[in-house]
C-alpha cells in the first residue's frame, strides 16, 4: 500500500495497493482509476473478477481516507 500525495487534501491524494510476485506486479488497485488493474494474465483474471466486487471496490476506495488521509500529516 502507498499514498502519493502533493498536500494533505484528500483530492490530492492518490492510494495505490499493488500485488507482486517475484518481484513482478500482478495486480493494482488505483483510488484514481477507481478499480483493478491487471499486468499480468493472472492479473487481468483477479481484476475481472474483483472489479465485479462492490463491497471491494467500495472498501479499497475507502482506503484512501482511512490509511493515506489519516497518515499523511506525519509525512507532509
């Protein structure tokens, strides 16, 4: 999980959840896309199926306020 943010709005703030294997992403999910995205086959098999998710797009949509809004003030 990361943020990338350029001020403590949360407007400006981007969460980013990606999953790697070896080094290699798979799968990302981007509150600025707003769903999945896959990189690999396997990647774009698990984004299909977790985009069709509402509850977990909802909960990592939400993430963006919960993890990065509440932590970037220590960073900033």
């Amino acid at each position: 999980d990361r943020c990338v943010f350029n001020s403590t709005e949360l407007n400006d703030i981007q969460y980013i959840r990606s999953y790697y294997y070896n080094k290699l992403e798979l799968i990302r999910f981007d509150s600025n896309v707003g769903k999945y995205v896959g990189y690999t086959e396997l990647g774009v098999k698990n984004a299909e199926i977790w985009n069709n998710i509402p509850s977990q797009i909802a909960s990592e949509a939400a993430q963006r306020e919960v993890y990065c809004l509440n932590n970037v003030g220590n960073d900033y």
